[in-house]
C-alpha cells in the first residue's frame, strides 16, 4: 500500500509563504500523477495543483501565480511552493498520487497538513 508523509504546513501570516513537501513511498508503481488538493472548513475538496509525468501542470483558477507544484521523480517527492498567501488559503491540504498515465487523476491519499492564514 503506497504511503504519502505531508510536511510544511503550518501558521502564517497574509502574504507570506509556505512550502509543503509529500513523499510517496511502498507504492510498487510507477506514479503518473502527483498533486495536492485541499478542503477548508464547510466547504468541498478542490484541486489546488496536479503535475503529470509528462511535466504538464494544472491549477485551481484562485492559485495561478501564487503557487507552484514541482515535483523530484527520483524521490518520489512533489512540492507547493505557495506565496503571497491569503486567508481564503486556510484549509487542510493532501497530497496525492495517481497512476494512471497522462492524466490528472488520484488514487491515494495522505493525511493531510493544516495550513492557516491569519489576517
């Protein structure tokens, strides 16, 4: 069973930055997609960022320019890099990883890391 470890999270203020960090290990294939999605309080999980093997990337519309997703296959490690974060932001973020190929599309999750974005 594939396992995904989040770090990074953590208490900022607006306009600052965080970078999350998720390892997949154990996962006996070859991961396609790797991303990161997240749910704020009362609110539905949305896609924040997706990197498919191919390197083409995705974005939520209210994260373009601010966030980057990177990713180190020889790791197996994907990165958001986000900046110039706002409270809207706040929200349990996941990582995840796909294997089906050339698509945006998951299959396991992490846990979670809680990101807050003060005022």
């Amino acid at each position: 069973q594939v396992q995904l470890v989040e770090s990074g999270g953590g208490l900022v203020q607006a306009g600052g930055s965080l970078r999350l960090s998720c390892v997949a290990s154990r996962s006996g294939f070859n991961i396609a997609a790797m991303g990161w999605y997240r749910r704020a309080p009362g609110k539905q999980r949305e896609l924040v960022a997706s990197i498919i093997s191919d390197g083409s990337t995705v974005y939520l519309d209210a994260v373009k320019g601010r966030f980057t997703i990177s990713r180190d296959n020889a790791k197996n490690t994907v990165y958001l890099q986000m900046n110039s974060l706002k409270p809207e932001d706040t929200a349990v973020y996941y990582c995840g990883v796909g294997r089906t190929k050339g698509v945006h599309w998951y299959d396991y999750w992490g846990p979670g890391t809680q990101v807050t974005v003060s005022s």
